[in-house]
C-alpha cells in the first residue's frame, strides 16, 4: 500500500494530511467523519496504553474538517485500574477547533465463558461487490464512497433504506498498523450514507455526532454495519447501525443528522 492509499499521511511536524480515500461525499476540501473518527481512536489509544481497550468514542462534529491539514490531541481526563477517560480535540492550522471528543477505555480481564445472546453473522463468503451505498454524492472527484470496497449480503442491495453492507477500508495513517477499534471507525460513521431514504442529490443527510460503543475489539479485514435511519419533516434525523466483524456483533454506533433539501 503506497502513501497516498491511506486515509492519511503525517508530516514531520506532526500534520494529518487526507488522501483520497478521506474526502467526503458532500465537499471537495473536506473529510469524510469517519477517518476523523479514527484519527481520534488513534490520539485516544496512544494515550491511554495497550493495557485497556477503548470501548466507546463519542465525537461532537463542530466544523468541517479540511483535507489540506489538522492537529489532534488528546489528554487523560480519568486513570484508574478499572477505566481511563480522554478528551481529544481536532483544530485546522489555524487553530479553529473543528471536533472534540471523550474516549473511555476499560482493563480487560480473563473472567471465563459467560453466557451472551447470539445473533446470526452474515458470510462475508457470500456477499456479493457492489458500489458503495451513497451513491452519488455532491461532486466528481475521488473520495471514500470511490475508493472503499463494498460487498452486499444476501438479501441486500443498493437502494434506499434499511440495509447491511460489509466494507474493507485502507491503513488510516501511512507507514504505521492500524488498530482494530481505529480500523472500525470508518464504517462507524457510514450508517447514514448506508441507510438513506433519499439520494444525496435530492436531500442532505450529514451527521453532526457520533457514537461508538465497542464491546469486541474487532477482528482485522472486513467489517460489516446493519444499519437504519430515521428522517423527519423537522430537519432532523438519526441513524444506528450494529457492527460486525466475520466472528459477529462488535459494537453499535449512532449518528444526530441535520437534514437539507438540495438546491
């Protein structure tokens, strides 16, 4: 995988720069939220040690964020055997602040099997490729909707609506391993753009938040979001997805969306 393959590439200064695969469906100068929300699993995990895994993101989306460069940082807000607790910030090189966010992370132990519902995985096996589920966005240029791999489970297909898809996802940051919950992270935010109930070219449907709760760290390759969005006449909406990994369920995440008409 070359540089420019990753959702990023940092400078020596310590600049996240977006590629490609970055860009969003709605700008041609901006990121889509979801490699933003791995940079932020990314700041947060680096700060917190290997030693607790990050089990839920929460990430206020306050400006578009600019391909052309952004600084995170992140800082414990809470250590204690049990969890650890971080506030991560995003600004532009301006120093305008664009997203901030808190992490938990909670100590694993080895406790034994415990009884837990099963719910039935689809088979990446038999999933079919197809384009990614937004469709057409707001401009021609590559972005994240071009660049990603996408394969429909049985049943499913591209259209509006409810749906399940499974995504294959680039190294978020040039020269360096991907974690498992930083990998998942991109899918995470797609629940809108999986479960449209317009096209993009006749109604907005951008995401303000997210939510991440993870209760597996996910397994590495193919993940897969069930997802749904709920619209109202108001201008506000919402979508929800579950999250998979080829094992089964990992995770939920949740989106606020503000909802626009296209002119």
């Amino acid at each position: 995988m070359t540089e420019a393959d990753a959702f990023f590439h940092q400078r020596a200064d310590g600049v996240f720069v977006g590629n490609d695969p970055a860009r969003g469906a709605w700008s041609v100068d901006h990121c889509h939220a979801g490699p933003v929300a791995g940079l932020v699993a990314r700041a947060a995990e680096v700060e917190v040690g290997a030693e607790k895994q990050l089990t839920r993101l929460t990430m206020d989306v306050l400006r578009p964020v600019p391909l052309a460069g952004i600084r995170v940082a992140a800082e414990t807000t809470r250590h204690t055997r049990t969890l650890a607790t971080t506030r991560v910030t995003v600004h532009d090189l301006d120093d305008a602040l664009l997203v901030q966010a808190t992490t938990m992370h909670l100590a694993e132990r080895d406790i034994g099997p415990v009884p837990t519902p099963q719910i039935a995985t689809p088979r990446i096996e038999e999933a079919e490729a197809g384009p990614f589920a937004i469709g057409a966005g707001r401009h021609d240029l590559p972005n994240f909707a071009h660049l990603l791999e996408t394969k429909y489970p049985p049943g499913h297909e591209f259209g509006p609506g409810p749906k399940m898809i499974w995504l294959r996802t680039p190294d978020l940051v040039a020269g360096e391993p991907t974690s498992p919950v930083q990998g998942i992270c991109a899918l995470a935010d797609c629940g809108n753009g999986i479960s449209w109930n317009l096209p993009a070219t006749k109604m907005g449907f951008m995401n303000t938040d997210l939510t991440l709760q993870i209760h597996r760290a996910p397994e590495p390759g193919w993940h897969a979001a069930d997802a749904i969005s709920h619209w109202h006449g108001n201008g506000i909406g919402m979508s929800q997805a579950v999250l998979f990994d080829a094992k089964g369920p990992v995770g939920t995440a949740l989106q606020t969306l503000t909802l626009f008409p296209a002119s």
